[in-house]
C-alpha cells in the first residue's frame, strides 16, 4: 500500500507491501543504494527517514513501514525532485487543488504520468500543475489529463498523444507526439472513435491476456524446481483474479483465531494466501511447487494409488484453515474486514459462509508433454479430487493450463464467427 502524509514542511511517501515480502525493498536499498515503488517512484537510501530495526528484520518486516522523503512545500507548491521519476525536470504541483494520491502520478498499466511529460518538453523545463506560475498546467486539465490515460493494452505512443493533447496549449513539445499516434493509427483498421470497443477487439484482447497468463506459467514450469514456494505464490497472485474472475480480491498473510488446537489456550494461525468473492465471502487457495511427483505416490497401496505427504499435507492444512475460519463466525468477518478494508471494493464487508479452498500443485504432464501418472494414478487422482469437491478444489499447474487453453479455444472460437 502507498499513501502520502502531508505536514506543514513537506510531504512524505509511504508503503508496505500488499502482498508477501515487505522485506524487498529494504534489501534493494542496502544492496543497491536504490529502490523503485510502482514502477514510478525512485528513492534513495537518504530518503528513507528510518531504517528498519532488528526486530523488523526479525519478523519478516510484516509490520514495517517505509517512509521516504518526497516533497518540500515552499511558496504554495510542493517541490519534488526529477529523479524521483527518473527525469531532469523538476516538478511543481500546487498544494491547493489537488490531494496527493498515488493515481495523480501512476496512470493504468503503471505508466508514468511526469515521465510522459518529460518526453515532450525540455529537460530544463520544470512542470508545474496548478497555482499561478507562468506555463502551469490548470489543475482542471491535468485531471482531464489523468481520466484520458488508457486503461487497456494500447501502446505508450497513445499515452503520449493524449499528452500532448491536454499541455499542448501551455508546453511546447519537442516532438509532434500526435502525428506519431496518428501515424500508427492510419497502419490499423480504423475505429470509430469514442465509440465503444467493437465485439472483435474485444475478444482479441481477451485472448492476448489468457495467451499471455499461459504462457508466462508454461515458461515457468520450464525450470520449476529451481524456483521456491513463494516465487510461485508471487507469480500466481498476479493472474488469480484473471484466471478465476468470480473474486474481487487477494489477501496475504490473513490472520486467524485458533481456539481449539490446544484446550485451554489460544494463538493465531496465518494462511497465507485468500480470495474474497463479489458478494463478500472468503476462500483459502494454497500454491505448491510443481513438482511431477506431489500428487499420488508411484506404488500402489492394496491396488491403490493414495495421494503423497505433499498432498494429504496440503488437504490437511486447507481443512484445518477451513475450520478455524468457520468457528470464528461474526468476530472474524469484522475483524477480517478491518484488517483488509483497504483491499475490498468500498463497502464491502467479509464474509464467512461455508468458506471453500483451493489447492494448487504439482503436475501430471512432464517437461515433454507426456503423462507423469499412468491410466490408474490418473483414475486414482481424480476420485481423490471428487472426494473433496464439496470444499476443496485440487488443481494441478497442467490444470491450469488446460482451463485457459479451453478459455483461448473459445475465445478463438467466437472472434472467427464474427
């Protein structure tokens, strides 16, 4: 999470991680000298007002916060460094007007907005929003500015045109950023425009982002092993929302109440990783590595194949979490949606309702596409998947490339129709 805290002499940027490993940053600032939050805010180790302490180091940094510099107030404005944004140009942006948030210099696909600006003018040129500079940009055609970034996979060339758009009248740009646009429009098919998305393009974009997801797992399945657990969970995190849309949200280390393991005591037990659906209700997803062995063991039991440690642990597990969460009722849907108000959609509140898991590991394909299970371990996985159905769901990764090989068939399917 980024915020910005206002005082009277400057303004300070700071973060936590929203998902797992807070710690990164601090190690990128004492091995690099240098950190990059968003893609967009560049710091230095000076600009970070405390260190951490061993204590935080001891708890993974869970509950650290970093705090940078960021601007200076001075004569109605704050004053920001340009290597904050990786550009020479200094910039201005009124304290009247405009509330520092991260989206007023990150636009979709974090895009840079002052960066795009730099591209356009002098180096030299300081960029001023609001107040009454000369050449300032009015705080009202700066946000037209912001609400005409593109929001979809189009080309940092239409980023920049829209740009020069809205500052043409008050910058003099180095380059006709227009006419570039402009020109690469006339080698596409022509849209109408501001009309809405035409069913083709559409599905063209669906089909490039379920292309893209598949295939970023199946390049990382080429050298699974040498990845730990955690990089797989950071790398699944990014496309969970998109492979399974019926959730809203993914929440990290959740924390819940245990009092039940041992009589007489409590504690706290924290799942790693949660979904929270459209109407509120929270599932737990486990993400394994993909070993071609965690499935169900290579010698069968009285004619039987039964699952490996690796699986019976992670049903294991998933049940006891189901568990807990259940027993913990009303306490627990209020105390989860205070502790991740900040990651729900407004208004939404957690609920815990006959909660369900997900478990995501292994594979039953090898490296060269051929079964890693015979016709008996196969049949065997699959009653041990019916078997809990009703409240989990075991995917392995070559399930999760079937599913979105299926989705691009269909996706295929329908835009050749049209």
């Amino acid at each position: 999470m980024l915020e910005f805290v206002v005082s009277a002499s400057d303004a300070v940027l700071t973060y936590r991680a929203d998902q797992l490993n807070n710690g990164w940053a601090w190690r990128e600032l004492r091995g690099r000298g240098t950190v990059t939050l968003s893609r967009v805010f560049n710091f230095e180790r000076r600009d970070l007002i405390a260190s951490p302490g061993k204590s935080d180091e001891e708890s993974d940094f869970e509950d650290f916060q970093y705090q940078f510099r960021f601007a200076k107030r001075r004569n109605g404005y704050f004053h920001i460094e340009g290597r904050v944004f990786a550009i020479d140009n200094p910039v201005l942006i009124a304290e009247a007007g405009l509330n520092l948030e991260r989206k007023v210099f990150v636009a979709e696909r974090n895009i840079s907005v002052f960066s795009k600006i730099a591209e356009l003018i002098a180096p030299d040129q300081p960029i001023i929003i609001g107040g009454s500079r000369a050449n300032a940009i009015p705080i009202a055609d700066f946000q037209a500015l912001l609400n005409k970034f593109p929001n979809t996979g189009e080309l940092n060339r239409y980023a920049a045109a829209r740009v020069a758009t809205v500052i043409g009248d008050y910058i003099t740009p180095l380059r006709d950023a227009r006419a570039h646009y402009e020109s690469y429009l006339n080698r596409r098919r022509s849209m109408t425009t501001g009309a809405p998305l035409a069913q083709p393009e559409l599905l063209q974009t669906e089909i490039e982002k379920y292309v893209f997801i598949r295939d970023t797992i199946a390049e990382w399945l080429r050298d699974g092993s040498a990845r730990a657990e955690r990089d797989w969970q950071e790398m699944i995190i990014n496309f969970l929302l998109l492979i399974f849309p019926k959730y809203v949200a993914v929440l990290s280390n959740v924390k819940v109440f245990d009092a039940y393991s041992t009589p007489g005591t409590t504690k706290n037990r924290f799942i790693d990783l949660a979904l929270v659906d459209a109407a509120g209700n929270i599932d737990v997803i486990e993400i394994k590595k993909p070993f071609d062995d965690a499935l169900v063991g290579r010698t069968p039991y009285r004619n039987n194949y039964i699952p490996t440690k690796e699986l019976s642990g992670s049903i294991m597990q998933a049940e006891k979490y189901l568990f807990h969460l259940s027993k913990w009722g009303l306490a627990g849907e209020k105390a989860l949606t205070r502790r991740f108000a900040a990651k729900l959609p407004a208004g939404m509140e957690i609920r815990i309702t006959n909660p369900k898991s997900m478990i995501i590991l292994g594979r039953d394909k090898r490296a060269d596409g051929s079964s890693a299970l015979d016709a008996g371990q196969q049949l065997d996985l699959e009653i041990i998947k019916r078997k809990y159905a009703n409240m989990i769901d075991i995917l392995t990764y070559d399930d999760l490339l079937r599913r979105l090989d299926n989705i691009i068939a269909s996706l295929r399917h329908r835009a050749a129709a049209r």
